[in-house]
C-alpha cells in the first residue's frame, strides 16, 4: 500500500452564528491524499469545498476529527504545501519576482539560492522577461502562471488549487491546464499529488485521476471512484462524454426525500410544525427560470441536462439553481440527469405574462414553505407588514448567515415577482403588494354590498 | 516601459546618443548630491533644535515680531509638527495592529477609539502642560514636550483606526497565502499589512497634520492662571501680532503659513501620494496618475540604494532567517510533545490585576474631584452646553447653506472647478486657530461681540469639509441623470429635490459629521479668547472650560469636558450613526 500524504479522518466543521447557532458546513468525512494522483473535488457552490480545503491544508483547524500529514497531527508537523487561489492572492505591491521570491524569503534561503530557484521556475512557468512587472500590469492568465510559479517554487508536496482556472476565459484556461498536466506527466516538477477544487466537470475529468463529488447542506462525500482514461483525454470520445454524464446525473439527483406525510379526507396535507423545515430556495430569477423551460419545450420537452447546459453554454453552477427552481415549482421533473417539462410547466411557458405570474404565485405558495409563511404572517397582522428580522431569525436556525441573506433575496425576489407580496427596503418590512389589497378591498365592497 | 518609436532613434545620430550617455552617467551624481545637501540640512536642523532646547534656560520667551524671525519660528513649529506625527504614526501602526489581533482587547480599543475621537483635546491643554512641565528639567523642554503631546493626541486617532480597518479587510485569501507560505510576524506586516493599509495611512496622515496645525497654533502661547507658557513658533508670533496690532506682521505671518502649506503637499504629500500608488489594490493599472519630480529623485539615486543595500537588506536577512530557524524549533518542541509556554498566566493575571487597581484608583480620585462642584456651577455647565449646542447647530447650518450651492456648481462645471478647487485647498488649509486672533481683531473694530464671532470662528474651520464633500458628491452624480432631469424639463426645485439632494446626501452627511466634531473643538477656543491683555468670552461651554483652566478650576474643567465628550458621543451615535446608515442604503449611487 502507497504511504498517504495527507489524511482526513471524520473533520468536521461548523461555523458559528452571530444568534449562538453552529451550521455544520461539513458533515464527518474520510478522505486520503496518496503520492502520484490528481484528486478533484466536485460540487456545487456552498457545499464546503474551500471549507474542506483549507482544513486539508491545516489553513484551518476541524471542528471535530483530525487531520494528519505523513501521519502526524497536522498542526504540530512541518507541513509542505501550496496553494493556487481564484483570485491569484498575489500582492500587487510586489514585482512578480518579488512575490515568487516571498516564500523562499520566509524559510529564510539564502539571496542567491532564493535568486537561482525563482528565476528557475519562472522560466519553468513561461514567465521569463516578466521579473521586473507588477501583477496588475498582466493580463489573467499572466497573472496565474504567477500564482503557479509561487506555489511550485517551494517544491511542494501536495499541490492544493482552488478552482484555479475559474477567474480566466475559457481559451487562456485550457492552455493553463494543459501546460499543468504537462509540467506533472513529465515530472518536471516534484509534486507528489495535486487536489484540484473546481465546479467544472468537464476540468475534472479532464485532469483528474480521481473524482470525489460533494454533496451540500452539510457537506458531504456523495461518490469517490478513480478515472481510468488514458492521457490525452478526448473530450469529443464516448467514455469522456459517459463520465461527464454520469457525474451530471450524480449532481442532479433530487436528495432523498422524507417519506410521504398522511393525507388528511380534504386532500390538503398536514404538517407537523416540529418536522417543517425550510428547503433550500435555489437563487434563480423568474426570468431565467421561464428561459429555461422554453428551452426545454424547444427541445421536444425532455432533454439530457448535459446537452441543455452544452446549448446554453453555461457551467454546472449556472444552470443547476435554475434546474432545482424549476423542479421545486413543479415545473420540471428531473429523472437520470433528463429534464422532462410538466403540464403546468408547459403552460407557464407558452403563457403572456400576467398568466405567468398567476401560475408562479399559485407554484410558489403550493411549494414554497418560506413563501407560503411570510404570506400568511401579514394576513395574520393589523398593519399588514412583517419585519424581515422575523424570517431572518428562523431560517438563521438551519442555514449559515450569508446562506440566510441568500435564501432572503431570494424569497424577496420571487415574492415581489408573484406579486405574493412587497417589500419595503429602507424598513426592511414586508408588506402587502398593492395589487392583493386592492384584490381585499373590493372583495370586502362587494361583501357589504351584499 | 516607455517605447520611442523606430523613426525616433533613426533621427537621433549617434554623437547625440553619446551625449545623452553622458547625461544619464551624471543624473546620479546630481542627484546623489542633492540628497547629500538634503541630508545636511537635516543635520542643521537638529543641531539648532537641540541647541534651542538645551540652551534657553531663561524663563521668558519674547517672541519678536520682526519678519527676520519668520523663518526660524516656521521651522520651529514645522519640527514640533513632524516629531508629533512620527510619534503618531508609530503609535496608531501599534495600536492597530494589537487591536486587530487581540481578540481580547479588541472591543475594548475600539470603543476607546471611539470615545479619544470625540473628547475635544484642546480640554486637555492645561493637565499635560502642567504635568509636563513638573515632568521635565527645564520648563521650556516641559512646553514644548507638552505640545507635541497635544498634537500627538489631536492626530493619532483617525490613523489607528485606519489602520486597524486597513487590516481586517485584508481580502481572505491574500491573508490565507501569507499564511500558507509560512510568513513570520515580520514579513507579514511588511508585505501585506504596511502596504496594504499605506493608502489609508497617507490620506489620514494628511488630514491629520492639517488637524496638526489647528492644536498647534493654539497651543504655542496659551495662559494658565498666572502662568504664561509660550513657544517660539509661527503660532505664537501670530498672537503676538494680533495682540499687538501690527497688520504688517501678521500678512508676513500668514504669508509664511501658506507658503509653507504648499511646499508641504508639494514637497511631501505629492511625493507620497506618487509612491503609494502602487500599493493600490486594484487589479487595472490607473491611468492618471500623480507625478513627482523629487520621488523620482530618491528612487533614482544610488547614494540611497547603496544605503539601503549596506543597511536595511542585511538585517531584514538576519532576521527572517531567525524566524524561519525559530518555526523549525517550535515545530520539533511540539512534535517532541514539549508543551513550554513562554509567560506564565500568573504574571498576566498580575499585570491584568494592577491596570485594574491602578485605573480605578485614578478614576475614583477624578470623581472625588467632581464633589466639589456646586449645584449652581452645574446649572451653568448646562446652560453653556445648551449654548454651544445651538451655536455649533447654526454654524453648521449657515455652512451649508452657501456650500451646498457652491460645492454644486463646481461639481457641475469642470472649467469652475479646476479654478475654485485650488484656491479652496488652500484656503482650506489654513489652520482656523491661526486667523483667529486676526479676525477677532476685526470684529472688535466692527463691535461685533463673541456671541456671534464665534460662530463665525467655528464655521471658519469646518465649513471646508462639508465644500470638499459636496463637490465629491456633485461629481459622482452620474450625467445620464442630469440629463434626465433636464430631458424632462424639470423645474429648478424638482431637479434639487429629485436629483441633487439625493445624489449629493451620503457625501453631504459625512462632511456634516466631520464639521459637527471640529465645531465643537474649536468652541473651547472660539468662545473665549485673550487678546491685547483682555479676555473676549460669551456664554458656552468651551467658554467655561477655557475658563476653568484659566483659573486652574480642575474639577469644573473635568466635568465640563466630560459633558462636551458625552453630547459629541450622544450626537453621533443618535443623529449621524442613523443618518449615515439611511445614506449608506437608500442614497447609494451604485456605478
Ligand atoms: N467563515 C465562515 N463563516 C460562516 N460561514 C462560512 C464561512 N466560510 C464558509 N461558510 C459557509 O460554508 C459553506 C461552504 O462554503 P465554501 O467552503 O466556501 O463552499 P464552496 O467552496 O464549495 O463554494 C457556505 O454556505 C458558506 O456560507
Ligand atoms: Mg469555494
């Protein structure tokens, strides 16, 4: 058996609240590092891949479990990592030989030491002529193949990569990656293993030589296997393309559902207050949501999701929220990675608008708890208006604070759309939309009218 | 970078080349002497500081008021400014760096920050003057200490707190990547905290020697009781003229304080602003940027470089390779399962206990001191801080009404601006505390009384900050909506109240905020003031303080600062805190 370099063993991490909860951002999980592999770590946005990271890196200390590195606690061992950060984290201040010559400064090498190995890699990295410019003077990708020289120049052990590759456009990216895979094959390099975190499948199974896709809320390992193609990888060639649909599919599958609550004679469902839970609104628009189903219906309403995102040219992290949106209105059903489109999703697509947001009003108070609770608690008050403070609190119980602000922008947004509600941003108040009064008040009329 | 064109170099023959080789061997030398003659100066200057420090040990300063005189007393007072803000700099680098990482202490400093900004320093005057003086051998180093203290108090606070914010913005994975590449404390203050916080430091920097010049000014001649503390000084002299009458000393005077104001930003701030233009942290490069002759000057020459190379390289290397060796021992102690902490818990607790005592103690004493005062000094306290209330409401007030428009019409109007702004910079820049007594002297012609000369005194330092603030705002309405305005035919209120007011609100308030705080400074001087051996005062509570010093009334001084610290705190959190926020959401122009 291969000696692991770094190894998890059930981290967890919680964050705590400004209200004194902790949401758990990562659930307990295993995982190993081995020398000689490219390990990448799928999943969507806000399910704890940095998170897990930078616990991988002893950047940050678990909540519970430990992490070794060749065996040690990883605090008290002399760790050699890198990492290549999204941003770049380069310092602007600094020339770029300045920022490659930083680290080696801090394990206090010697000048001309320090000044042979960065001239060395920068020269590895395609960087040679640039010594003397200032990071904002380059271009992008420029940039990263700074980052690149920085992390290699201390001959790391484990290269950590934190979707390197997502800040740059889409042609200077696949040159940075094949420039990479290069530098490993021929082992110019002296890394023994990269972990690469990113959101683009098709990086992953490009480069990869293991995949591990996260699950969210909390974060979680939903499958681990080893890629057994050959390199170059052909993106065009049946088993890339099987693998890439596979892994849509694994993102895709709807998580395990409770079962079925009884059903009450009227045909309405009771909920035991206890159980109810927030779902986990996706950030879509309205808009993009109608988008989609218009696509879906173009394309004879049914579809891989795989080809959907191909024709929109749109990454996984873009498309699934507007997938999951659709799905929880009931608008689209989601089975093996294929989209099919429902009755009522149909007609939501060939409506004009006011019938659009009739269907959406009626999809969301059906499916939407948060919706359906803001609508009822200004029913239920004199002055018709609910501070956003209320709901903030609640969903402050199941969901990290920025995830709390998101789920609320959210609902805003769709509320203010279905004409479910208004929302008064200086009072941060939710208040009946105009067009519900006016609905009440003739109703009312018309009752004294009677 | 610069890139001549091929045809440029094909004109240019070669015996020109050659002459321009020798140009560009002798820059060098030129430049290493210009530095070399700046150094020399330097070494003057402290040899007559440390002469005049040492050798006037005679108790009464007279201060001339001939001309001749000038240069000295400028450069005096232009000494006293630099020490106080090196000693500032230092001091807000430190305080911010332990609040930032102290997760203990950091509430704590923080919420002293926020009290130091808003007592009125100028209160202070007389306890640090008096303390200083018993502190030091001679009485003049005492003053002189005294006032350097001031300044430092006066300037030190908007720097700590920048620095502090500088820090815990500090973007995550810039900080993440330090931490990765194993920087020491060393290395991460000087090349990712420092340059990180540099821009910060150096607008701050710049509002705070101007701040400098207003405890300055007011302080290098000052009474206390029977005492009569002066120091030789451009400040001074300005009195002395003032009470005198001489009209021909004060224009030198005030000659000299704008000159040297703009050989400050010439020779100092642009420089400064020039060089930390790269510690911008943005990701395109700018295009207009400020250029300085002198910065290429020291940047060019090799005189300072070799300095550097012989001096800081050597002992930056010493150092970062002990860090790195001390991490290599930490690491093998711990892995060894040697858990030795450096500073036992009982020596904390033990210093923890005494700061405790010590602080108590002294703040019970100050208490025992307000006994003493009598329930109708009380009721005059409070009627004084009701007049101040009112009087710095309406200088605010009148500040705004004429730079509103004002500050609208040069936002709006390019060519107004490029020839207001220069003029208002300077006129800006002018300490308030140095006009003082030449205005007073002017309303006393008039026979107009300090009642409603001193709120023309408070709007005479602050309306500045509400201008400035209005043109920013002015400018960063953007024109699509101006043109809107005018495309719809608006009607000269709608524009002002549908586009102008609201553009222009966040900057208004934040330039209110600014002003409300140097108003209420500026009472303590503004509302009693001693010229040509009278006292000039009107009822209010800068008035009582002064007075109370004046006749070394301790405990009415205290109480009186304590109600003036507790109103501009009670203001800000009720009336600004809110305003800001309300600007902050609905008035934000997003670009
Ligand atoms: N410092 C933090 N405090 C509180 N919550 C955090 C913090 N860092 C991350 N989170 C939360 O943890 C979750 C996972 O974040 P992250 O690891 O950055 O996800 P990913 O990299 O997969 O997009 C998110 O919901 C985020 O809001
Ligand atoms: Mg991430």
């Amino acid at each position: 058996m291969q000696t692991t370099i770094i190894r998890a063993e059930r981290v967890e991490k919680y964050y705590a609240q400004p209200s004194e909860n902790r949401i758990q951002v990562i659930s307990p999980t295993d995982l190993s590092i081995v020398p000689g592999e490219i390990v990448a770590l799928l999943g969507p946005s806000g399910s704890g891949k940095s998170t897990l990271l930078r616990m991988l890196t002893g950047l940050s200390a678990p909540s519970a479990g430990q992490v070794y590195w060749h065996e040690q606690p990883i605090a008290s061992a002399d760790v050699n990592v890198s990492i290549v950060f999204q941003s770049f984290a380069l310092f602007p201040w600094l020339t770029v030989f300045e920022n490659v010559e930083a680290p080696l400064k801090a394990r206090g090498m010697e000048p001309a030491e320090r000044r042979k190995r960065t001239i060395k890699i920068l020269d590895t990295v395609g960087l040679d002529g640039f010594q003397a410019a200032y990071p904002k003077e380059l271009s992008g990708g420029m940039r990263q193949r700074v980052g690149f020289a920085r992390a290699l120049v201390v001959e790391p052990e484990v290269l950590f990569m934190d979707e390197p590759f997502s800040a740059l456009d889409v042609l200077t990216a696949e040159n940075l990656r094949s420039e990479l895979l290069e530098l490993w094959q021929k082992k110019t390099i002296p890394t023994q293993a990269i972990f690469l975190v990113t959101h683009n499948i098709e990086e992953a199974v490009l480069l990869a030589d293991r995949i591990i896709v996260l699950g969210r809320n909390p974060g979680h390992v939903r499958t681990d296997f080893k890629v057994a193609l050959q390199h170059p990888r052909d993106r065009k060639a049946t088993a890339f393309t099987q693998l890439v649909d596979y892994i849509y599919k694994v993102l895709t599958q709807p998580d395990a559902q409770p079962p079925e609550l009884p059903q009450t004679p009227t045909g309405k469902r009771v909920r035991d207050q206890r159980q109810m839970h927030y779902q986990m609104l996706p950030h879509a628009r309205p808009g993009g949501i109608a988008g989609l189903l218009e696509l879906v219906l173009d394309h004879h309403g049914k579809d891989d999701i795989y080809r959907l995102a191909d024709d929109l040219a749109f990454e996984i992290d873009d498309l699934l929220p507007i997938v999951d949106a659709a799905q929880l209105l009931g608008f689209l059903t989601v089975t093996e990675g294929d989209a099919a489109i429902t009755a009522t999703g149909a007609e939501y697509a060939n409506s004009e608008i006011l019938r659009q947001k009739q269907l959406f009003r009626t999809a969301a108070v059906t499916n939407v708890l948060l919706l359906r609770q803001i609508v009822r608690a200004i029913e239920a008050k004199s002055d018709r208006t609910v501070p956003e403070e209320f709901f903030h609190d609640m969903l402050d119980e199941q969901f990290s604070e920025e995830e709390t602000l998101r789920q609320l922008e959210t609902a805003i947004n769709w509320g203010r759309y279905a004409e479910l509600f208004d929302f008064d941003a200086s009072r941060r108040r939710f208040i009946q939309s105009a067009k519900l009064q006016q609905e009440i008040d003739a109703h009312s009329n018309a009752e004294v009218d009677a | 970078m610069i890139q001549l064109p091929d045809s440029f170099s094909y004109i240019r023959g070669r015996e020109t080349l050659a002459r321009a080789q020798v140009l560009k061997r002798s820059w060098p030398f030129m430049l290493d002497l210009c530095v070399a003659a700046i150094g020399l100066a330097c070494f003057y200057g402290v040899v007559v500081i440390a002469k005049y420090w040492f050798g006037h040990s005679e108790p009464e300063i007279v201060i001339s008021q001939s001309p001749r005189a000038l240069p000295l007393y400028a450069f005096y007072s232009v000494v006293r400014i630099g020490l106080a803000y090196l000693l500032s700099l230092v001091f807000a680098v430190g305080y911010g760096y332990l609040a930032a990482y102290n997760k203990r202490l950091e509430a704590l400093m923080i919420a002293g920050l926020d009290i130091l900004q808003s007592i009125p320093v100028l209160s202070f005057l007389p306890g640090v003057m008096l303390a200083m003086v018993a502190l030091f051998p001679t009485r003049q180093i005492g003053v002189e200490m005294g006032a350097i203290l001031l300044i430092f108090t006066g300037q030190v606070w908007n720097m700590a707190f920048s620095f502090y914010s500088s820090i815990k913005s500090i973007p995550r994975e810039l900080s993440e990547a330090a931490n990765i590449y194993r920087f020491s404390r060393l290395q991460r203050l000087v090349q990712l905290e420092l340059p990180y916080a540099a821009i910060g430091l150096v607008w701050n920097s710049m509002v705070s020697v101007a701040g400098g010049w207003f405890f300055l000014m007011a302080c290098e001649m000052f009474v206390l009781g029977p005492r009569d503390f002066r120091l030789p000084g451009l400040g001074s002299y300005l009195q002395t003229a003032a009470g005198t009458g001489n009209g021909v000393a004060i224009a030198w005077g005030l000659l000299a304080m704008v000159s040297i104001i703009v050989a400050t930003d010439q020779f100092i701030w642009r420089p400064i602003i020039a060089w930390s233009d790269k510690f911008k942290f943005e990701q395109v490069e700018s295009k207009a940027r400020i250029k300085s002759p002198l910065l290429h000057l020291v940047q060019n020459s090799t005189a300072l470089r070799s300095l550097g190379r012989l001096t800081t390289a050597p002992l930056s290397e010493t150092l970062y390779r002990r860090y790195a060796q001390e991490r290599q021992q930490r690491l093998a102690q711990s892995s060894s399962g040697s858990t030795s902490r450096p500073g036992s818990p009982w020596l904390r607790v033990l210093i923890s206990v005494l700061a405790v005592v010590v602080v108590s103690y002294a703040a019970f004493h100050a208490l025992g001191l307000l006994r003493e005062v009598r329930f109708a000094q009380f009721k005059e306290i409070l009627k004084g801080a009701l007049a101040t209330f009112l009087r710095v409401n309406v200088s605010l007030l009148l500040a705004a009404a004429w730079t509103i428009p004002a500050g609208v019409a040069i936002g709006f109007h390019p060519r107004l601006a490029r020839i207001a702004q220069p003029i208002a910079q300077i006129a800006a820049s002018v300490p308030a505390t140095a006009l003082f007594p030449v205005i007073l002297l002017a309303l006393i012609r008039v026979g107009g009384g300090l009642g409603i000369g001193s709120i023309a005194l408070m709007m005479l330092g602050t309306q500045w900050y509400i201008l400035f603030n209005v043109i920013a705002g002015a400018m960063a309405i953007p024109s699509d909506l101006r043109e809107v305005a005018t495309l719809f035919r608006f009607t000269t209120v709608q524009r002002w109240k549908t586009v102008i007011l609201p553009g222009i609100f966040p900057f208004l308030i934040t330039g209110m905020v600014t002003a409300s705080g140097g108003a209420w400074n500026a009472s303590i001087i503004a509302e009693y003031f001693r010229l040509k051996n009278q006292t000039l005062q009107t009822v209010g509570l800068g008035a009582q303080i002064s007075a109370a010093t004046d006749s070394g009334q301790f405990q009415i001084l205290l109480l009186a600062t304590m109600v003036m610290a507790l109103m501009v705190v009670t203001i800000n959190r009720l009336v600004w805190r809110p305003l800001y926020r309300l600007a902050g959401t609905r008035y934000k122009l997003e670009g």
